[in-house]
C-alpha cells in the first residue's frame, strides 16, 4: 500500500480559491461580457473561390481591416474555395471588394451568401445550453445509479466548477466563444467524469478493505492509489492539446487553449473538489455505517458496537 497523502486537509482552502476564481468570473461576465463568436451572434455566411490565393493565412490578412472575421478552406489542401463569416455589421460587399483588391475580379468569384438572423442565433446559443444541461443529467443518473447520490452530486458540482473555470478564463482572457470552444467545454465534461469516476470507484473499492475511523481517510488513500494514473492521462493528453496550440492557427487553436484550461482544472476539481464535496456530505460516517450511509451524529450515537 502506498503512503497516504493527507488531500484532505487541502479540501477547504482549494474550496475557498475555487469560490474566488468562480467569482471573479461572474464579475468579469457583468463587466467584461463573453467575446461571442460569429456562430452565436447575427451575421452572414459566404462561400468565396479564389483562383491565386496562397493559403488560409493570407485570405484572413487581405481581410484583417474588417472586425470579427472568421476563414476556414472548404474542400482539401488544393481546393480554392473559402468560407468567410462575419458579424452583422460588416458589408459583404466590402469585404468583396478588399478581396478583388488583392487578388484582382477574374480570381475572386462568391458562390453563395446566406445571412444568419438574431433568431437562429439565439436558438443556437438556447440548443448550446439545453445540450450542456442534458449531458449533465445523464451524467448524474449514470453515477447515482452506479455509486451513490452524494458520490454523484459531488461529480455534477465538480463539472459544473469546471465549466465555471473555463468560462472565467473565457471572459477575462476575451478567447472567441464559437462552436469550436463549445466544443472543447463539452469535451472537458467527458473527461473531467471519466477522471473522478476512476477515483470514486476506487473509494468503494478501499471502502470494506481499509481498517479507519473517518471517511477522509478512505478518501485520501483512494486518491493516493489514482494519483499516478491521474497524472499521467492529464499530462500526456495536455502535451497532445499544447501541440495543438503550438502549430495551428485559427478556432482550433482556441479550442487548444480551452482544452488546457479545462484539462488543469479536471484534474484540479476530480482530487479537490468532488472529493471535498462527499468528505462534507460524510462527516459523521462511521465504519459500521458502509458504504451507503452518512447518517447524523444524533443517529450515529444510538448505533451499538458489539
């Protein structure tokens, strides 16, 4: 057996700069607001064929005068069709004709133009939202079914204190809040559930095998025995995404930088949080209690040990 590592006396402090930073964040949502990509706001959507183009990155420089400009090379490597999106306030036509400037009228053909309106915009962001909320309720009927509601709803928070992260870091860095980052959020969910479901089976392993009077201890043992593994998934998969953010441009490179905020914070939250949370719920936990109770003192103190 491993040499315990006493986690759980960090469980309050990290509770106390997890309330801080979540804070900061709502502050920053009020005064700052979240940098909304052209996904989620009015705007227009045109498909662009450039003859002589040089690449991706020279099409977003001959349009880097026009605020909120989103290009992305439709087809393959070889293909010189380009999607442009942009904000409602922007003048196709302009953008058109900066283009033309730079690679002349017989190079430059629009194939098509569709305008987003502010409904389908704000449907997206409700549909975002209702797909965010849904994901998070499966997640809790599978472990409540599969561990308990407390090991459960300390999954849920830690979840919810990782999106919270991300979206302070969101707003106070301004990173573009499109689909791709949506992404990265949703992704960060199956993750950060994965890691503290490995924790909290091995807690109901150690349960009948450790000889201890508080819960905190099985819980400190149970995350000494998953530390290694936790380490070892979120650093190698974190160098994966820094790849990711070293040698791209673009969306991806912002869902690059999400995901790494969102892998620390898995990890942070798995070992602290949701530890901390079921540490609370089982405060009064004795032995002869086992696994599915955390029953108050006043119920405690009538139980006789034989």
């Amino acid at each position: 057996m491993k040499d315990r590592i006493n986690f759980s006396k960090a469980f309050l402090p990290c509770a106390i700069i997890s309330i801080v930073l979540i804070a900061c964040g709502i502050f920053g949502l009020f005064f700052r607001g979240i940098n909304l990509g052209i996904d989620f706001k009015p705007g227009m959507i045109e498909e662009v064929e450039i003859a002589n183009a040089a690449g991706i990155e020279e099409v977003r420089d001959a349009l880097s005068s026009f605020g909120g400009v989103s290009v992305k090379k439709i087809g393959g490597e070889d293909s010189t069709f380009y999607q442009i999106r942009a904000g409602i306030s922007e003048n196709d036509s302009e953008m058109t004709d900066a283009l033309i400037a730079k690679y002349g009228a017989a190079n430059v053909s629009v194939q098509k133009t569709d305008f987003i309106g502010s409904s389908m915009s704000s449907s997206l962001v409700r549909n975002s939202i209702f797909l965010l909320l849904g994901t998070m309720v499966l997640i809790w009927l599978y472990a409540t079914v599969r561990f308990h509601w407390d090991f459960a709803l300390g999954a849920i928070i830690a979840l919810i204190h990782d999106i919270c992260i991300m979206f302070s870091f969101i707003v106070w860095s301004q990173l573009e809040f499109g689909t791709t980052v949506l992404a990265a959020v949703l992704t960060i969910v199956g993750y950060s559930i994965n890691a503290t479901v490995v924790i909290l089976d091995r807690v109901r392993y150690n349960l009948p095998l450790l000889e201890v009077k508080k819960f905190s201890e099985i819980l400190d043992q149970s995350l000494t025995d998953t530390l290694t593994r936790s380490i070892i998934t979120t650093v190698t998969t974190f160098f994966a995404v820094l790849a990711l953010y070293v040698f791209t441009t673009g969306s991806i490179k912002d869902f690059a930088l999400a995901m790494m905020v969102g892998l620390l914070s898995g990890f942070y939250s798995s070992i602290f949080i949701s530890s901390g949370f079921i540490n609370l719920t089982r405060r009064n936990w004795r032995p002869e209690f086992g696994f599915h109770h955390a029953l108050p003192k006043k119920t405690a103190s009538n139980v006789v040990v034989g």
